[in-house]
C-alpha cells in the first residue's frame, strides 16, 4: 500500500479544526509537557481519535499515559464528514484502498496545518514534539507519516530506537479492547 495520495480538502479542515480545539483544552486543562500528539484511524478508516502522551519516564508508553485517548466528544464531531464519504466495506476494493489511504493523507494534512500555524511550537520548542498518524491495527505506513510530519532530530531518532515505535502505535490497541 502507499502511503502519499491528495488529501480530502473537507476532512482536512473538519479534523484541523477539531485537532485544534482539543489540543488547546487539554493544554488548558494540564500543565504538563506534551511529547506526542497522534491522530489515530481504526483500519477502517472511521474519524479519528487524539492520542496525547507527556514527556517523561513514560513517554513512549501510550497505554500508560492517561492521556491516551482525549477531548474525544470534539474528535467525534467530524464523524458525519467521515460517515458522508461512504463505509470502505461497500467500495470496491480499488476504490476502498484510494479512499482509505486519502483519509489517512487528510489526518496527516491537519496534523500538517497545525503545525504550520505554530499550534507544536517553534524553533527548539517544536523539535520536543512528535506529531503522528497511526492505524490500528497498525500498518507499515504508520512509520512514513511520522517521518514526513517531524523533522530530523533526536526525539524521532528515539522513536525509532529498540521497540519504541511499536509501543507508541500499540498503545490503542489496548484502549481499543
């Protein structure tokens, strides 16, 4: 499967503005230092949900984290514009792939967004901070957007290291059961 397709222009801006909304509540109401921001997609492709994780002992364990999976009544507003483009399991499979892999390019493109209106930081500030797209179940496309959505450093250097990309994606799969 590839990973790269044109985003769709209204996820784009339904999941930004929802993304924004609940990134900013959750900083409101929590001090601390955010490590990981990650728009999570269930195989099939529904809305997604906000993971967040703190930086820390703990901060490549999603599951651990109480912030696993937040400000979820905001994420569930885009649900009608997921709904609207149809489930995946009534498409042929052609079309089930382009359009699957399209709504993962839109969380990617809203991720993409925020980042560019400062929403992570800047500078120092932003190399603190991971931005991912994860499937659940996972998929090997977890890793190219992760790499497009940060820049060279060590923090994704870390996420690379020993079995951390596996614990930071597998985490929903608990949250999940």
């Amino acid at each position: 499967m590839t990973d790269t397709a044109a985003p769709v222009p209204e996820l784009v801006d339904v999941v930004a503005d929802a993304a924004r909304e609940a990134i900013l509540r959750l900083r409101a109401a929590h001090t601390e230092d955010f490590c990981i921001y990650a728009l999570v997609a269930s195989g099939e492709a529904y809305r997604p949900h906000l993971a967040a994780t703190v930086r820390g002992d703990g901060q490549w364990d999603l599951a651990e984290d109480p912030d696993a999976i937040v400000e979820d009544d905001i994420l569930a507003r885009t649900e009608e514009a997921f709904e609207g483009r149809g489930q995946l399991h009534e498409m042929s499979d052609p079309a089930a792939e382009t359009e699957y892999v399209r709504r993962l390019a839109s969380l990617e493109a809203a991720l993409r967004r925020l980042d560019q209106e400062g929403m992570f930081g800047i500078g120092d500030e932003r190399s603190r901070v991971l931005l991912v797209v994860a499937t659940m179940p996972p998929d090997e496309s977890d890793a190219g957007f992760a790499r497009r959505l940060n820049l060279s450093g060590p923090l994704l250097d870390a996420l690379w290291s020993g079995s951390r990309w596996s614990s930071a994606v597998s985490f929903v799969v608990m949250v999940w059961r």
